[in-house]
C-alpha cells in the first residue's frame, strides 16, 4: 500500500539518487586524528589539509586543549540550562570580556555557533519600520536570519546590493531611506572575508556611505578574525579601522579561534544586551559548553601572546598564492587565507578535488547550492601549520591535475 509516509521516503531516495548519478553526493570524509597540517582519514591514509578553517593552527595546540581539559574538570561537562536560567558559568562571562577587549568593543554575548548568532541578530534588533541592506554574497546564515525577521516582521524590508559594489550599495541605501519609517533604522550587513571568493569587503567605504545614510554597520568576519590584519583582529585591522568603527561584529570560535565551537556577538552594549534579553536562541537553547568557552578563551589568548602566529599565516598565504599561479590556475588575487580556483561545473570540482585526495592532498570542490550554479571551485585553505613541505606538495598535486 502506498501512503503518504513512503512517497515522502520515494521522493528523498529519489533526490539522492539524481546526486550520485550526476556526481554531486558529498562523501563525508572520516578523520581518526586530530586536525592539524596533515590529518588521517580512514581509507585514505595520511593527507595534507588544506580545507580545515584552521587557520593558525590552534585547534589542537596543547595550551587551547589543557583549557578544555581544566575546563571540563572544574565545571562539569554540561551547564543543564540556558544562559539565564542557570547556565551563564564564569568561563562564559570571562570569555565574552576577551572578545570585547580583543575586538577592542563595548561588550560581547557568546552563543553555541554564529548561524545562531546571526539567527538571533536581526529577528531580536529589527522592528517594522527597519531596513535590512545586504551583500549578495553574504554567508548563508546572514540570508536565513533575513528571511526569519521578514516572516517575523512584515514592516521589515531588505534590499541586496551587487557584491562589494559601492555603487549598488549606495542605491540601496536611497531605497532603504524611502522604504525606513521614521522611527525606523537601516542595518547594513557584510561578510569580511567572503567565504567562498576569499576576497575581503570594502569596509572603509561601507563604513562612510553607513555614516552618510546613518545605517547601523554589522560585519560578520568568522573567515577574518585571528586571520587578517597586523594583529589578527580582523578585516577592519586590515584597514586600520579601530573595532569601534564596526558597530555590531558576529563571529564564530569554530575557525582560527581555536576551531572548537561556538559564535559571538560583539559591539555596542545596547544591541548585546537586547540581544542577551530577547534573542530566542539564548532564551530558549542551551548555553555555550563550558570547555569550549576555556579552550576559545585560551586561543585568543595564545593569538595575542604570538603575532609571529599570524604573520606565519601571511607568509604561507602568499607561498601558496604564488604556487597556485605557477602551477597555471588562476586564483581570485586576495590577500585571505581562502584561495578558491574556480573550475565551473560541480562535478567537475568533486572530481578534481578526488584526484587530489588520491594524491594525499586534502582540499574540497564546492558546487551547487553552495555556489552558484557554472562557478563551481577548490577551495585550497592556508594554515599558519602548514610548513614548506605541505605547501610543496599541494603544488606539485595541482600540477598533475593540470597536466591531467
Ligand atoms: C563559517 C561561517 C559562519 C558559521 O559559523 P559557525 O560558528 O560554524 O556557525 C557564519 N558566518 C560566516 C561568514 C562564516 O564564514
């Protein structure tokens, strides 16, 4: 008998299928060690990494793991609450003032990821009457959040603008000023680094069209922190923009910042706080695991105690950038640790990025959804781990797939 449960399982197997057939089923990779330059994958052996947002190497350094270790014998392994129930533990309050003093702001509210971080942002500090102005090429959880305070509030408009182009920009800014109710406000949000073009925004200009048309500047720079800048503090670094520049930053701890898990909310104490009140994701879900905040906060700390960590991370970015182009790809010019070639069809990327594999280099095609259609790519990422010989042996891996 068919009912209607087995037409849903008819459908799922059926989508899963046309995935194998046109080669664009994703095999999850199993790791067996821990993640550094080079990793263990069951079947596969030992790989050089360069796919892992382990941009300083910090995910598995001994003074970020003891953290979680003392961490997880001091207080527990679960809060059991929310934050403000019962669930807001020292390492919390003692990691959020970290993030505050390194991104040299008013005040920060962690969370268990930035997707909900930025879930909770615009939901929680947008009212009808508001404007959300937006980059095309914002990170996927930017998008959702959009789309949730819209469904949320239906006086809240958003208008996109063409990626990093302060033309396009300004344009939505005029048409967020007539659609902006008077007691309304107009955010603008971007990525710092985009995650898939690895090229940086235009944060001084944004910042001055934001001033012109008083928007209130939001940048999520997960792909920035700890990466760009003389100090690693990020993009605005990069531009020698202080962080209070930036009016309201998210961010994740699931990449340089030790990799582990967990997202933030830094900025003005006003738009923290309303956040830390009413957002729904820290009213109604579980607080940051404890170990995590310990091992998150010693990473930040080992960063600040070791620039020679970031300016090792400069150099290998651009050893790898040069080797890429020597090799005969071309590679978007970026000064970020993202290095993505673009090869066009999505098989085409699953495939190159499997040869790769076989040859012991470990660096993922990305095709559709997550990249628009015909622009499908490599992303080789570049770690202050690396160290001359894994970089030689990625070149000398993409040259035979270029002779291929
Ligand atoms: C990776 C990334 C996220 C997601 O971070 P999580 O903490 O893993 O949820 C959000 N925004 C941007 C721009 C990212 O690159």
């Amino acid at each position: 008998m068919t009912t209607a449960s087995t037409l849903f399982f008819d459908r799922s197997s059926a989508i899963l299928a046309h995935l194998e057939e046109t080669g664009q089923f994703k095999q999850l990779q199993m790791i067996e060690s821990p993640m550094g330059p080079r990793i263990s994958i069951r079947g596969k052996g030992e790989v050089d990494c360069f796919c892992s947002n382990n941009y300083l190497g910090l995910a598995n350094h001994p003074d970020v793991v003891e953290a979680g270790i003392e961490g997880l014998r001091k207080y527990g392994a679960g809060t059991a609450s929310v934050r403000f129930i019962c669930g807001t533990f020292a390492p919390h309050v003692a990691l959020e003032e970290r993030i505050a003093s390194f991104l040299g702001v008013e005040a920060s509210y962690t969370f268990v990821s930035c997707w909900n971080a930025t879930e909770a942002t615009f939901p929680t500090l947008c009212q009808d009457g508001d404007v959300i102005v937006s980059d095309e090429l914002n990170h996927a959880c930017i998008i959702d959040s959009m789309r949730l305070t819209t469904s949320i509030h239906r006086g809240v408009s958003k208008c996109i603008y063409k990626h990093s182009h302060m033309e396009s920009l300004r344009e939505a800014l005029v048409i967020a000023s007539k659609k902006c109710s008077n007691e309304g406000s107009i955010f603008v949000i971007t990525d710092g680094v985009f995650s898939m073009e690895g090229d940086i925004a235009l944060l001084p200009d944004i910042r001055s069209l934001c001033n012109e048309f008083c928007a209130v500047l939001v940048v999520d720079d997960s792909h920035g922190t700890g990466v760009m800048g003389e100090t690693g503090r990020g993009t605005h670094e990069h531009y020698d923009m202080a962080g209070n520049e930036i009016d309201i930053f998210t961010g994740t701890l699931g990449k340089a910042l030790g990799g582990g898990a967990g997202g933030y909310v830094a900025g003005k104490r006003e738009a923290v706080e309303l956040l830390t009140q009413r957002g729904r994701p820290t009213l109604f879900s579980n607080a940051l695991p404890v170990t995590v905040a310990c091992s998150a906060k010693a990473a930040i700390d080992t960063l600040d105690g070791n620039p020679s960590l970031v300016q090792k991370l400069r150099a290998n970015v651009a050893a790898v950038r040069e080797g890429i182009g020597e090799v005969g790809f071309e590679v978007l010019k970026s000064p970020t640790a993202i290095c993505p070639i673009i090869v066009g069809e999505t098989a085409t990327a699953i495939s190159m990025s499997n040869k790769l594999l076989d040859m012991g280099v470990f660096a993922i095609g990305f095709g559709y959804p997550v990249v628009p259609e015909g622009t499908a790519r490599i992303r080789v990422q570049v770690s202050a781990a690396h160290e001359q010989d894994h970089i030689d042996r990625l070149c000398v891996a993409l040259s035979e797939l270029k002779g291929d």
